[in-house]
C-alpha cells in the first residue's frame, strides 16, 4: 500500500477546464472518499489517478514514484467500476484468475491468490458459477475479488454501489469497510452519495465543480463546515438555511420571529447573513402556532417534519419518542443557539 499525492493537478478538455489546481495527500492505508454532485469532478481525479485520463497539468504521485505520464498497468493500482464488466462464460473462480493468468502468472500462485481473495470475501459457495446466477451483490464481490488477486497499492472505486437495491446497497458498504480493515490497503472511492461517504471513509474530500471545498473526517465536516455548500451537502436531511440579519450581538430571524444570541463576534449592524441548523437541533413546540407542518416522514425510531414558516421559508425537525407532529397542525419551535452557525450570505463563506 502507497499513499498518494496531487501536486496542483489541472484537467482540461480542449478549452474547458475541469480541475483547477488540486493539491490532496492521502495517506498510506486511509479510505478516502471523493464526493460531490454530478459534474464536480471526481470520477475524472479518479480516473486521472488510475491513468484513465491524461494529466494535464501538475503530479500526481502513488508513494515516492510520479506516475503521471505512465502506462495505466504500471501504477500498480486496480479499479472496480460501476458495472461488473464480468465474462459471462467464465465461472467466478475464472473471472478473479483470468487477468493474472494472461499476464503469465504459475497456476500455483494464481491458485493461491484467487484462494485468499475467495476468503476473504467468501465467496466459496460461488466459485464454480457463472456471473448470470449471481445477485447483483454478489457480482460486485467477484469484481472486487479480481481487483483484490492483482495485489494493487492502491484500490479505486468508482460509485460501484449505484447499480445496487437499497438493502444490498447497506450489506456491500459493510462488506467494503471489512475488506479495508483486513487488508489495510489504500482505496480511494467515488460516490455522489453523502450517506455512503459518511459510513465508509476516514477521510472525506468534498468536490464541487473541480475545486475541493473541504477535506476532513466524516464528523469533522457534519460539525464543522467551512462553508454553505459543505454544510448543506453533508448531511441528510440537509442543514435548514434561514434568512437572518445582524443586530449587535444576536442575528434576527424573521422566519423564527426572534433574535438569536450567537456569542461570537458578528459582522457589523445590518449585514445580511444565512443561519445554519440541523435537524436535530430543533425541538417541536406543540403550544406554538408559527409554523405549518406541511409533510411528516415516520421512520420508525425517528420522522422528520417538515415545516413552512410564515414568511415561505422551510424547515426540516427531527423528532423522536412517542409524540410525532402530524400534517396539518400549527406548531412553534425552539433552536439550540449553541448548535447555529452563520454563513455569509454573498459568498457562503462560514463566519467563524
């Protein structure tokens, strides 16, 4: 395993430029995970680590070698993909051993290597199928598998969850998070799911259109965003953007009808921010009548009631225990102030 480094890495088609001046370490054995909207440009850094796509500008390095203008098969990284890409005529244990078998690998070795994929992903039931009796989840295991015999520095996924039903879709992030606590290898992986970010890396890398906005542990950017778009995209149900203004030491909130104490130093009297919070910092106050409860979501252990405000605007509350809110009914609310954060409103910068 290898850790690997972007050194003011550019990506241009013709004269659109795709990434601008990405400069990222990952470290040796981290799951990192590149997340953002479609468009944002990690499926391309991807493939630029991979060697799927020219570099256009500036390094990129997997551990101490600069692998930029190499061959793809000599960075020593494997790629599991969206779809399986399995030989339908081959059994699974000949789909994992085939791309060590053309590449003259003994038998023996291919044997044993196969033998160890095939454990640690137990697969033992499935070695003498073909790709057409298999579920989708296990499909996705054997291409994992073939990534696995390969012996790669680095592993790169691409979104390879998306093609999944929900209830698989959960199995195969528990199976990826045990693959990477057994190997300890470095693996890098791409999803526009914020869910699937949250659950499966150490490090999140938050992209929006070729820029990174925000690098950091899964609960370090939900706690501590550094701007409106990375508070807004980490999350779900996302963070409640409120109209606010500043008045001395509080910001006032028409949509909540009053002032909010902050306790932090504001921007100057007048100034037109955004207040930031999440769900489950606000509490349903039944005696209130501020708000209409336009939609409720059970969940089970949780529902989720969504809000309108008298001036239009929308809130999203978490509520747990007994009593849930239902549609219809006029309500009030109470926010933590201790849990709020503001947000220039022009550039979405966090004010601190």
């Amino acid at each position: 395993m290898s850790a690997v480094t972007f050194k003011n890495v550019i990506k241009k088609y013709g004269d659109v430029q795709v990434i601008h001046g990405v400069n990222l370490e990952i470290e040796k054995g981290e799951f990192c995970v590149f997340v953002g909207p479609s468009g944002c440009g990690k499926s391309t850094l991807l493939r630029m680590v991979a060697g799927l796509e020219e570099t256009t500008a500036g390094t990129i390095n997997i551990g101490d070698r600069d692998v930029t203008k190499m061959d793809p098969s000599a960075r020593g990284v494997a790629m599991v993909f969206q779809t399986y890409a399995l030989y339908p005529h081959m059994t699974v244990k000949d789909n994992m051993g085939f791309g060590l078998k053309m590449n003259g690998y003994p038998k023996a070795e291919i044997e044993k290597k196969v033998g160890e994929a095939t454990r640690i992903l137990k697969l033992e039931p499935y070695l003498k199928r073909k790709p057409a009796a298999l579920s989708g989840g296990q499909r996705q295991r054997v291409a994992i598998g073939r990534a696995i015999v390969r012996g790669p520095e680095v592993f790169l996924f691409d979104e390879p969850l998306s093609n999944l039903d929900a209830e698989l879709r959960v199995e195969m992030r528990v199976e990826i998070t045990r693959l990477h606590k057994e190997i300890g290898a470095t693996m890098i992986y791409v999803t526009h799911d914020q869910v699937e970010a949250m659950t499966l890396a150490d490090k999140i890398v938050v992209l929006k259109d070729g820029h990174i906005e925000q690098v950091g542990k899964p609960l370090e950017l939900y706690r501590d965003p550094d701007n409106k778009f990375v508070a807004g995209f980490i999350g779900s149900p996302a963070m409640n953007f409120l109209s606010a203004t500043c008045e001395g030491k509080t910001v006032s909130v028409p949509a909540l009808q009053e002032n909010v104490n902050m306790q932090m130093d504001l921007p100057p009297n007048g100034t037109k921010v955004t207040l930031g919070i999440r769900p489950e910092h606000i509490k349903i106050d039944p005696l209130g009548d501020a708000f209409d409860i336009d939609l409720t979501e059970a969940l089970g252990g949780v529902s989720y009631a969504y809000l309108v405000s008298s001036t239009g605007e929308k809130i999203i509350v978490e509520e747990r225990g007994d009593e849930r809110s239902e549609i219809g009914e006029s309500v009030g609310i109470k926010i933590d102030p201790s849990r709020a954060l503001l947000f220039d409103e022009t550039s979405g910068n966090r004010i601190r």
